[in-house]
C-alpha cells in the first residue's frame, strides 16, 4: 500500500495545530505537528514529510531562518509560511529565502487545503515531466534546485528560480507578468508587475555574469518575457 502524503505542521499556536492538522486529515493526507523549531528540525529529518507548514514566530527558531535552512537542505520540500504578518514585504521576503508560499493568519480553511494540495502535486513521484531541462549552454535540475550556465552554477533565490523554470518550460512562447507572478506564488497574493520587472532584471543579470554575450530571456513588448535557447 502506498504511504500517505505527510505533512508537517510547525506552529507554537496549539489550538490552531489542532484544528490544521484535522482538517488536512480528513483530505487523506497524513499529519504531524510540533510546537517548536527544535522539534520541527527533528521531526523533518526523522519522517521526511513532503509539505511543511512553518510558522514564523516561534519560541525558540526564527521561521525565516529555518526555511532559509530548509530549503538549502532539502530542496524539494515544499515550504509554505504561515504567519499573523500580512505586510507584503514579508511576503517577498519569504519567498526569497525559499518558501514555496506565503498564508497570511487568519486564513481560510479552503484556501490552506488548495495551497497544500498544489505543493504535494508538485512533490509527487512519478510525475511525466522530466527532472532536467536541458538547452546549449544551460542545465536546470527541477528537483535539486540548481542551475547551471556557461559552465558554471548559478546562485538564485528561489523567485528567480521560479521565473526561470517558468519560462524555461516554453521556450519561444511569452508570458506575460500575470502568468510569471502566478508561478512565483499560487493563490490570491501576486507581486506587482514592478516587482516582477525587478526579479527578471537580476535574474538577467546573474544569467550575464554566468555566460556573457548570452541574452537568454527576451522582452516581448506589451506582454511579457520570452526564453530564448541559444547555440
């Protein structure tokens, strides 16, 4: 029999553990909660969930400190904040250090279960789409997060590792600033399209540094961006 999807729960907030870790059980999904940041760095190396929910304040662990240290070692792990602050410039923040997503408490029931359910799709095995997206001159491994250009590694955040991928799934095909803040963060919060502006603009620049003479994302005028393989 196939093992349920785990999700992990880290939230100091008992009352709302509770109610969390009820309602995703009733999707079918298996639950753990921890109360502390110490219990959810046990807790994730001994179980191995697929999703966590982390909170940002915690008694004992910054959260965004421990997403940044999440992420960087378990880079398939979905990763969504939960947090009583709703000023956007967390939210990015957030985002940059390498969450997933971003709910901002209070938060609807249905909304959290579709976030959830969205991160365990996009975790689960045996999906069609390889795991590599290979063009002349540059590697993007899905799983492990990592990209390489010109030969050489490349150090993004995981919104311009978003963006790229993104654009990378459809090379030659625009999308516009809508559809890039939709694969940056599902759900109801989208980035500005001068935030968008501004996430491509650094990407370029590390694609630049990485392979100069390279000008692998294109502007397509009154749309959006393009990728465009090169060699």
């Amino acid at each position: 029999m196939q093992a349920l999807p785990l999700v992990l729960v880290v939230d100091d907030d008992a009352e709302l553990s509770a109610m969390v870790c009820e309602l995703l059980a009733r999707e079918g999904w298996a639950v753990h909660a921890v109360l502390t940041g110490g219990d959810g760095e046990r807790a994730l190396a001994r179980l191995q969930p697929e999703v966590v929910l982390l909170d940002v304040m915690l008694p004992d662990a910054n959260g965004l400190e421990l997403c940044r240290r999440w992420r960087a070692s378990h880079p398939a792990l979905g990763l969504l904040m939960l947090t009583a602050r709703g000023d956007p410039l967390d939210r990015v923040l957030g985002l940059e250090i390498g969450a997933d997503d971003y709910l901002a408490k209070p938060f609807e029931a249905r909304e959290l279960v579709a976030r959830v359910r969205a991160l365990l799709r996009r975790a689960a095995p045996g999906r069609a789409e390889s795991p590599l997206l290979r063009f002349a001159g540059m590697h993007i491994d899905l799983v492990r997060r990592e990209v390489q250009a010109g030969g050489q590694a490349l150090v993004l955040t995981s919104v311009e590792f978003k963006l790229l991928v993104a654009l990378a799934r459809v090379p030659g095909q625009a999308l516009t600033r809508d559809q890039l803040s939709e694969a940056v963060q599902a759900g109801t919060y989208r980035p500005q399209d001068r935030t968008v502006d501004v996430q491509v603009a650094r990407l370029r620049r590390k694609l630049r540094e990485a392979a100069p003479g390279a000008e692998w994302i294109d502007t397509v005028r009154g749309e959006g961006y393009v990728f465009v393989p090169r060699g």
